[in-house]
C-alpha cells in the first residue's frame, strides 16, 4: 500500500543498538490490515540469534544510562512524550491501520500510551531510599534504589502502543535497559515509538525492538538470556505461565499481566443510565479486546428489563467497519481464530438458553467484523461466564441478592477487574473489599489511567504498572549496614 503517515514513522527494520537492520537471516513478514485483508508492509523477522543481539545492546547500554543523573533520564523520557504527542496523529494511523480499531480510539491510546512516558519522566527523579533505624548505637542503616538492569519486554496486538510504553518508561526512568518483542500482528506502532525515541535522543542499546513470527525462539532467549534480569509481559495466562517457568531457571524477576474475566454487577439501586453508558465502555472499546473488559454482566432481577433495554439501544447504536472511517465507533476482531472463537461462546450461551437481542453475528460472512452483540437469559453457567470473551458480546446474566452475586463474580481464577453500580455507600465498601481482584471500577466504566496501579491477582498476574507503585518493579532495594559510627 502507498504509505500515507510520515516516512520518520513507518519502519520495517529491526532496532537493535540504535540502527535499522535486517534480521540476520534477511526473513520478513507480513503485516495485514484486518479491516481489508491488504498487507501493509513486509517487517523484518528476527530469530533467536538477533534477540540475543538486542540482549547484548541492552546490556553494553547499560552502564552508560545508569551513569546519566535521574534528571537526565527524566529530560529524555519527557522528550520523547512531547514528541510521542507531537505525531499523535499519525501513530493513531499507522495503529489503527494494523489494529484495527476506530481512529478516534487509536489516537487515545496514543495519548494514554504517552501519558506513562509522561508519568515516568516524572517519577524518574522521585526514586527515595530510607534512613532506618538501626539496632545498635554504633549502626546506620541506609537503603539504595537501583534499576534491575537488563528487561526485557514481551507484548500483545491489542493495545500496540500503550502495552510496550507503560513498560518502557518505567524501565527506562529506573535506569534499566530494555528489549522488546512486540506482537507480530502489530510491530509497526513499536518500531514507531522506537523511532521517536531515537529522535528524542535516547542513546543507543537502551531500547530495542526485536519483531519476528517466532515467539517461542524469540521468547525463550528474552526469558533465559543471562544477562536479562527482569521480564515483563502482557498477554494472555496460557502464554505468561510458560514465561514464568523459562524464567525460573535464572530467577529473574517478572511482572506478569495476564487474562482477566471482569464481571460487571448492577445493583437494583444503580444510576441505570451511567450504568449504561459503564457497561458501554467497558464492554466494546477496542471491540471487547481488552483483559479489563467487562466479560459477564450479573444484572439485579428487578432492573433487568429496563438495563437490557436501555444497553439494547446504546448496542444498536454503534457502527461497526474500518477503523479510519470517520463515523465507525467498532473495528474489526484481530483474526479469523478470534471470530470463531465469539461464535463458537455465543453458540454455546444460546444453546444452554440464551437469546440475542441484537448482533450474534459477522457483519458480511468471511469478514472479522462481528456486530455488537447483547445476549439475555444467559445462565450462569454458560462458558461465556468463564471464558475471556475478547469480542463484543454483552451477555446478562440474573441475580437476586449480593451474596449470590459476590459468590459468582469471585468462582473465577481470573483476578483482573470488576465493576459495579450502585448509590449505596456501605455497599460500595462492603462490597469492593470483598471482590477478589487487583482493580474495581464503582459507578465507573473506565479504570485505566497512569496515576493508577494496573493490575491483577489471581491467574491476572502479579506486579503493577503506573502510579507512584509501578517503577518498584524495576528496581532492587539495596541495604547498607554501616557498622563503627
Ligand atoms: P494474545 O492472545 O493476546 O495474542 P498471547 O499471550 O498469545 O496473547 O500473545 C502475547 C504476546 O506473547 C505476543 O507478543 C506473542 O507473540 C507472545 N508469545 C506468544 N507465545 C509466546 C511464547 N511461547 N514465548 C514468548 N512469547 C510468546
């Protein structure tokens, strides 16, 4: 295809110690856009050989970052945001181009990937150590932060953007270098970041961007590697679970954002229409590909009705097609497995009972774009209930009193999210507490935000991104015992 996003922006080339190279075996691959099926470009694919290149960079970057003053770092974080910002329009095109989703989404994702570069140029000069007590007069104690060294970053196509720079720029404002392994259904955003970094002037070896089709071979050194200290992925359960035991061997650290199953609960006492408007966010943005998004509606038996009604004409009004059109608020589903994979949970839920409202199906037949579905009558134990959905499909599900309910929404090994509504003060603490995950969203369909910690317990994972929390993942505490004072 012609290339319509600046040139600076468009890279098919591996970025391994600050150059464009080809991968060592001169493989490529193709990248498709799944609104139309075209590929966009063909990008290098690295094997192992060239992860461990990019492992090797990382690690000769290394003494270098770490020697720059915080300030510096921070300097340097801050300007690659500004300029992250100044082409916000353009890695929205080259996102939604490989992604899929709606331009207008694209380029928030823009914005909230930049918001962590932001965040972390702050943080980056705000890495305290403490004065301890000591147990003898004679004693100091003194505690050292410092970076972990080597990451190494592994992340999935459905935020292509947002995913890698909530985890580069932690790494980086804590004085880490990094390699990472973008998904290979969306390396361009990737390398379009990398090149911003390289504009903004941060050196060398300190971020790498290894793209290739083999995930395993790639995977395996990024996880192994002895120079790596530190893992950090995003993706699903199956996957990161595998990541953690290569990682054993070589006891790095990790941090782990996996699956998630959020359940969303309307309580009979909730503002019905923000409830709406909650379940609308949570449920189709990116066109339910998210780990937070709302994955099993459990309804009150008294509001039922009148919330499927209202969330009927909400679904009824999206618009689904390619993202670069101006009105489409839904894109297309990642692949031909992910729609399958819809319908195959939407066949499930009918044939145990459930009915569809609206949706329940491809817009044309062979396409990826799966209309926006609302299901009712589902039962509680339809596999969609248990089963990370990844696709547009609301399915409500009756309840009738809070233990019931708080019953459910924790039968899950999932920890991710959950979302509630209700006007009811005790309840809203009563019933936070006793949800089992890393995050719930009251009155709120949104929860993501830099200054927050994202993340999750359970099989979600474990380590937290964003917030003042988020750069203690990248770092070690160091004590000093200083004896004869
Ligand atoms: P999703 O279902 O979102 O595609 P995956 O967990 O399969 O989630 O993918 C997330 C990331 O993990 C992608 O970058 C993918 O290439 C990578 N990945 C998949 N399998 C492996 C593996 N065996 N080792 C390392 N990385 C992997």
């Amino acid at each position: 295809m012609s290339v319509t996003v600046n040139p600076l922006l468009w890279r098919d080339q591996l970025y391994i110690n600050g150059q464009w190279r080809a991968a060592a075996s001169g493989a490529r691959f193709a990248v498709d856009n799944p609104s139309t099926g075209d590929t966009l470009a063909e990008v290098a694919d690295a094997s192992a050989d060239d992860a461990v290149a990019a492992v090797e960079a990382a690690a000769a970057a290394l003494p270098g970052w770490q020697a720059l003053t915080a300030k510096k770092r921070s300097q340097l974080l801050r300007g690659w945001f500004d300029l992250v910002m100044q082409h916000q329009e353009d890695l929205a095109r080259i996102l939604t181009l490989e992604q899929g989703k709606p331009l207008k989404e694209a380029a928030g994702e823009i914005a909230y990937g930049a918001s962590y570069i932001e965040w972390f140029a702050e943080e980056a000069k705000r890495i305290y150590g403490d004065v301890i007590a000591p147990p003898a007069a004679d004693k100091r104690i003194v505690t050292l932060k410092q970076g972990v060294g080597v990451v190494t970053a592994i992340t999935p196509w459905n935020f292509p953007n947002a995913m890698l720079a909530r985890k580069i720029a932690p790494a980086l404002a804590a004085g880490c270098t990094l390699v990472a392994k973008p998904a290979a259904q969306t390396p361009l955003s990737a390398l379009a970041l990398a090149a911003l970094a390289e504009e903004a002037g941060i050196p060398a070896g300190v971020i790498n961007i290894v793209t290739g089709t083999d995930a395993a071979a790639i995977g395996e050194v990024l996880t192994t590697h002895p120079l790596v200290r530190k893992v950090t992925f995003t993706g699903s359960t199956a996957v990161g679970k595998k990541l953690i035991a290569q990682t054993a061997d070589s006891v790095k650290k990790v941090t782990m954002e996996l699956g998630g199953n959020a359940p969303f609960i309307v309580f009979d006492d909730a503002d019905l229409d923000a409830a709406v408007d909650g379940a609308v966010v949570s449920k189709f943005r990116n066109a339910g590909q998210t780990c937070v998004c709302a994955n099993r509606f459990y309804v009150h038996a008294s509001v039922y009705d009148a919330f499927a009604k209202k969330l009927q004409v909400a679904t009824e009004a999206l618009r689904v097609g390619d993202g670069l059109q101006q009105d489409v608020t839904l894109g297309p589903l990642i692949n031909e497995a992910a729609v399958k994979k819809v319908e195959d949970l939407v066949a499930d839920a009918v044939a145990r009972g459930a009915k569809i409202v609206t949706g329940g199906q491809r817009l044309s037949s062979g396409s990826l774009f799966y209309l926006p579905t609302l299901l009712v009558d589902v039962p509680p134990d339809a596999r969609l209930a248990a089963e990370e959905i990844f696709g547009p499909v609301a399915a409500l599900i009756r309840f009738t009193n809070e233990a019931e309910v708080a019953e459910w929404a924790n039968a899950s090994e999932f920890g991710l999210a959950a979302y509630f509504y209700t006007q009811n003060q005790a309840r809203i603490w009563r019933f936070s507490e006793r949800l089992e995950t890393g995050m719930v969203a009251v009155n709120d369909g949104a929860l993501s935000n830099e200054m927050a910690p994202f993340g999750g317990i359970k099989q979600s994972g474990m380590g937290r991104e964003g917030s003042r929390y988020g750069i203690n993942d990248y770092l070690n505490i160091k004590y000093l015992a200083i004896g004869g004072i």
